[in-house]
C-alpha cells in the first residue's frame, strides 16, 4: 500500500570541521490504508552507536580523530582541556598517585620533564646534603 503520510526524524550533531551533520538517531514513521480500510502507522527507530562501541549518552567528538564517543569513554586533557577520546588517551600517576588523562603532546612533555628531574637528582646527589627534609648546598 501506498503511504498517506510519512514522518522522519533524525538527531544529529553539527560537525564544524566538515561543515556537514552526523546523525545520531533515526525514526521513521508511515501512516498508511490497509486493505481492510483501517489506517495503520508503522514506525522504526534506528540508533547509530558511537565510534568507541558503546551505546550510551554522546559525550564529544576527539580533536585528533573526529571520532564521537560516549561520555565514559569520552575525556579532557587535564593541561590544555582539548577533547579526546579513550583511544587517543595517555594516563599519568601524578606525585601524589592520582591518575590524570592527558593528550599525547603534554604526556609527552610530561614525561621528559620527570626524565629530566630524575637525571638532575641522580647527577647532583653526591653534592646535595639532606637534613630534616631540607636540601643544602655543599658549595
């Protein structure tokens, strides 16, 4: 049978680096005569899951890959705020055991600063004295 009315839906996100709408969620709805005569509306709902796999709430799209994930697995670099994805995440124990997310450009730029510290300290120990938790010269 033909349709008397059809009805379509989409949620989409506006994506500003292609110019174009990702579309999210779909529903279609058609209203229709059967051979009966009564009228029937069928519908369809069709949701689209999210670049990391899961089916949850739409948490942000990931500055180095575009990808759209969900809001566990989506986060924000602790030093810069740029959005990624878990994929494109490096985690870091800070000095006092914290776990943070970071981008790779400030996980790196963390971990040679570490490499630096542990260079320096192992380079000046011998002319570093230690008293009651204060560091003194020997100069």
């Amino acid at each position: 049978m033909k349709p008397y009315r059809e009805q379509k839906n989409y949620e989409a996100t506006y994506d500003p680096d292609t110019g174009k709408d990702r579309i999210w969620l779909h529903k279609e709805k058609q209203t229709y005569r059967s051979s009966s005569g009564s009228i029937n509306t069928d519908g369809v709902t069709r949701i689209v899951f999210k670049d990391c796999g899961c089916d949850g709430e739409i948490g942000g799209r990931c500055y180095e890959c575009g990808d759209v994930s969900c809001k566990e697995c989506h986060g924000r670099c602790e030093k810069c705020k740029k959005p990624i994805c878990l994929q494109h995440s490096k985690f870091m124990k800070t000095d006092t055991g914290e776990m943070i997310r970071l981008c790779g450009e400030h996980y790196d730029e963390l971990s040679r600063k570490r490499n630096r510290k542990k260079i320096l300290s192992f380079l000046l120990f011998p002319f570093v004295e230690r008293a009651e938790g204060r560091e003194e010269s020997n100069v």
